[in-house]
C-alpha cells in the first residue's frame, strides 16, 4: 500500500540535495550583523521611552508611537533609540552630566575617605558577603536571584520655542540628553 503512495518519480532519486534552493538567511543579514550587536549596547537593561505622536523628519521617515528602549552609547556621544533590539534612531548627546558624589565614591582610596564613608564601605561590604550567601542559595534551587534596583529613566518632551524634541536619559549616575528635530 505505501508502494502506491509514492509516485516512480520519487523512488528513482537515490540521493538528498546537500543544500536548499532558496537562501537561509534572505535578508543577507545574520544575526550578528543586526545593528543591536554592531553598535554594541552594553547591556539589555536601559530605560524605557514611551513615544505618544509620530516624529517625522526631512526625508519622510517616522518614528512610531511605542515603547522603546533608550541606551547611550559607549563612548557617550549618542543616544540608541531601540525597539525590539532593532536600531530605530540614532541621537547625538549635547550634554552629559555626571554625579560628582557618586563618581568620587566609586574611585576613592581607603586612605581619602572620612568615617562616615568607611562606614558605608563597610556596610557594604557585609550587604555584598550576604548578598554571595543568598545567590548560593538560589543557585542551589536553579532559581535566579533577584536584582538590586538600579535608578533609571528615559523622558521626552516637545519644546515649543525651537521645534524639537528634548530627550532625557538617565542611569544610575549619568545623565545625558539629546534632541530630534522633525
């Protein structure tokens, strides 16, 4: 019975094509060439931007209302625009501002710091010892353990007086901001 199914066509091929007829990949794009890998972002955790009218440009090009993710580069001269690891726009930053405070704490020596700050370094370092004894933990059971929360935010807004759009970036202790002008 199965010797009807198969037409005598099929039954003469005794060989498998080594390869498909058609291109595996028909963008011509793999996967590490997506501009997400090339302009290499430096982590999957940035601030989300929610965009509420379309911003178009000279060319007719748009940006969609959504939710989109915005990271600064690493040499801190643009703002990525992503929206599902896909590259949508690319902003430069006009200022970029740091917490002085913030900075000298994560650089300083034993030897600069006043009392208080030692006892903060101290501090942490028992959170941090805690926090190694509770990760064993969770590794034990597989489950993944909880992030320490980490201040980021992304706003936009229309400025009337000159036509653009101001963006806002900001995490942990650095803040940039960036303009579109449509």
């Amino acid at each position: 019975m199965i010797d009807g199914l198969i037409t005598p066509v099929l039954r003469d091929i005794d060989y498998l094509a080594p390869a498909a007829p058609y291109p595996v990949i028909p963008s011509g794009i793999t996967v590490h060439q997506k501009s997400i890998y090339r302009y290499s972002i430096p982590t999957d955790e940035q601030p989300t931007l929610q965009i509420v009218d379309y911003i178009a440009d000279h060319n007719g090009n748009f940006i969609k209302p959504g939710y989109y993710q915005l990271a600064l580069s690493d040499d801190r001269c643009f703002l990525y625009l992503i929206e599902s690891k896909e590259l949508v726009a690319v902003i430069p930053v006009f200022k970029i501002d740091e917490n002085e405070k913030e900075v000298k704490k994560l650089y300083q020596t034993d030897k600069e710091l006043t009392k208080e700050e030692k006892k903060e370094r101290a501090a942490k370092k028992r959170k941090s010892r805690i926090q190694e004894v509770i990760n064993t933990k969770y590794a034990k059971t597989g489950a993944t353990p909880p992030k320490e929360y980490e201040h980021m935010e992304a706003t936009i807004e229309y400025i009337q007086d000159g036509g653009y759009y101001l963006l806002k970036y900001e995490k942990k202790f650095i803040r940039a901001w960036g303009a579109i002008k449509p």
